[in-house]
C-alpha cells in the first residue's frame, strides 16, 4: 500500500503542478526535499541518542519495570502474545508514556526503539507482525492527555478560552483510537487467521 | 508548566538511576550507542516520504482535492476551512501546523471552524510519516493493514471532531 501512496503522490503532483502552472516549485520541491529529510534525520538522530540512552538508565534502574507493571493490565489485551516482561514491551511502555504526556520529541525515538525490539524478539522477516499493527495504531492516534501544541496556538491567536476544546479533544481522540484498534483487530482475523492455526 | 515536563522526567531518571547505582554515565553512551547506527536505516524512508510529501504539496494537489471533496465535507458538517487541514495531517505534522495557524488568522480560533482545527490537531497524529518511519528502522516490506486501520482512526477522528465540537461547545 505504501508503494501505491507513494508513487501515486508523485505522479499527481506532477499533474496537479502542470495544471496549476507550478511545476517550477514542484521542480524545487524534488530538488530540495531530499535535503530537508536530512535536517530532519540530524534532528531524530540526536534524539534517537539521548532517548536511547536515558532509555539504557531507566531499564538499569527498574524504572521501567514500573512502568510495565502500571500498563500492562491495559496492555495485555492490545499485545497479545508478547512477552510482557521482555525489552520490547518496556519500550513501549516507556514510548507510551511520552506520548501520554505530550513529549512528541521523545515518542518517536523509544517508539522506533519498541520497533526494532519488537523486530527482534517476533522475527517476523518482510511482512509485518500482528503486535507492530498495534503498536503503529497506538503511535498513529494521538493518546496525548493534554493538547499542549493546539492550545499554546490558540493564545497565539487571541482565543478567550484556549482549553475549552479538551473534553472534544478527549472523546474524539479516545474514540479514533478505539476505532483504529477495532478495524484492526478485525482485519487481522482476516489477514492472519490461517497463519494462526498452524 | 509544560516546559516542566521533560526536564522534571530526566532528572527523575538521573534520581533513581544514581539510587539504584546505576553507571548512568557508561549506560547513556552505550543506550545512544546503539540507537547511533540503527538510527541510519531510517533516512531512506524518510527522504522517500518527504520528497513525496513536499513535491505535493508544492503542486497546489491539496486545494484541487480540498474543493473536490467539499460536498462531502459538508454533508457529515466538517467545516470547509479544515479540509485542508484533514488532508496534510495524515502525511505532515510541520505542514499541518502551518494549515492550523492559517485558519487561526482567517478564523477566531473561537469560532466553529477553530475549534474544530484546534479539536483535529489536538486528537490525531501524522500517520503516513509515523507508519513509514516506523516500519523503516525494521525489514519489514509488506504492512498488511497498519495503514488502512490508521487511517480509520483518523477519518474517525475528523468525523468526530466536528461532531463534539457542535455537541459539546454550542
């Protein structure tokens, strides 16, 4: 599906550019974005780094088998057949509690962390585990408790009453996640139930 | 408060790492580390995913679909101001602020259109650059369904956004 998305996004930029007499910013936009991913890697790199290595202390110090023990009651329903005591699953732990408290900096670089142990503990070669779909669900809908980024913008733009939005916020969040896991605990009945029966 | 957060959460790591005994130091280089050359299989994707993103996006592709779905927009009550928004979320966090602050200015951010930007910002993520850099630190070619059980949460989320808004604000 992402080899569709991705040339289908190329294709049509070219199309709509030509349509729009903007292909010479489509031109730049080739040219350049390249060096834009870079800037970005640099950004995640640093991040991956220090997360990675706070990440290193807090398992040291049994930091996050606390957190495990705090989640996995909620946990072991979405991750079915993971060692919930494994390095994967404290990862994840710990990627779910930067995302919990807004820390999008620090999400991503324990989330490809929880990705590559995930990798490594259920080997599951070039075609996605059951347990990478959820934890991509999770990591796709926002769980952040308080949107900080939306209401820091709204100031900024002279709302009167820049918190007002968080009950929505929090249904519609808890909802899009519920949805997200519905739809893929039930393609996964689908998609991996022959494999299942072996 | 929020600058509290990160800084309070590192220190509290330092704490009890120290109290516990932990070579923190040998422990930080080691985690980052690892992280160092891992870190490098996901620049493909990422310069694969922002070449796509930033060609469309310079190709005006956004407004075309923006006023080919506003019918249906309009039909399920999502204000036209944040169709734009719906289509970069998925794919953009940067370009996706740039979007909400535009509406911010043509639109009180207390009007409807507003608080449902503000609502669609503050409950979805980018999912497209989530899923691509995700999956590209692992080997994993073929993502089944991750993305089509993503994008439902999403539609979702939109749906719902303009949805509480109207029930809840008004």
């Amino acid at each position: 599906m992402m080899n569709k998305i991705f040339a289908a996004m190329l294709i049509l930029s070219v199309i709509c550019g030509a349509a729009t007499g903007r292909i010479q910013d489509v031109c730049n936009a080739a040219l350049n974005s390249c060096v834009e991913a870079v800037e970005l890697f640099l950004y995640l790199l640093g991040g991956m780094c220090m997360w990675g290595g706070l990440m290193r202390i807090a398992e040291k110090a049994k930091i996050t088998d606390m957190l495990s023990g705090l989640f996995k009651p909620f946990l072991k329903h979405i991750f079915k057949g993971l060692d919930l005591n494994g390095k994967a699953f404290h990862a994840i732990c710990m990627n779910i509690t930067a995302n919990l408290l807004g820390l999008g900096n620090a999400a991503t670089p324990l989330g490809l962390e929880a990705m590559r142990r995930l990798e490594q503990e259920e080997q599951p070669g070039d075609t996605t585990s059951r347990n990478m779909i959820m934890f991509i669900v999770l990591n796709t809908a926002s769980i952040t408790l308080i949107p900080t980024t939306a209401a820091s913008l709204r100031i900024k733009h002279g709302s009167t009453a820049p918190m007002e939005i968080l009950p929505c916020v929090l249904i519609t969040s808890a909802c899009a996640l519920a949805a997200g896991l519905i739809s893929a605990a039930a393609l996964d009945g689908i998609h991996f139930g022959k494999r299942r029966d072996k | 408060m929020s600058d509290f957060v990160i800084p309070v959460f590192i220190a509290l790591i330092m704490v009890i790492g120290l109290a516990k005994r932990v070579d923190v130091f040998g422990e930080f280089t080691d985690g980052a580390k690892e992280n160092l050359k891992s870190a490098f299989d996901v620049l493909p994707a990422l310069i694969a995913l922002m070449t796509a993103i930033g060609m469309f996006k310079a190709s005006g592709g956004l407004e075309i679909i923006s006023s080919a779905i506003a019918p249906l927009t309009e039909f399920l009550g999502f204000p036209r101001e944040c169709i734009p928004l719906a289509l970069i979320r998925p794919v953009s966090g940067s370009g996706a602020l740039a979007v909400f602050e535009s509406i911010l200015t043509e639109v009180s951010p207390d009007s409807f259109a507003g608080r449902v930007a503000s609502v669609v910002i503050g409950s979805t993520e980018t999912t497209f650059y989530t899923i691509a850099v995700y999956y590209g630190i692992t080997k994993v070619k073929k993502t089944k369904h991750a993305i089509a059980s993503s994008l439902t949460a999403d539609l979702t989320g939109f749906i719902l956004s303009a949805l509480t808004v109207r029930l809840i604000l008004y």
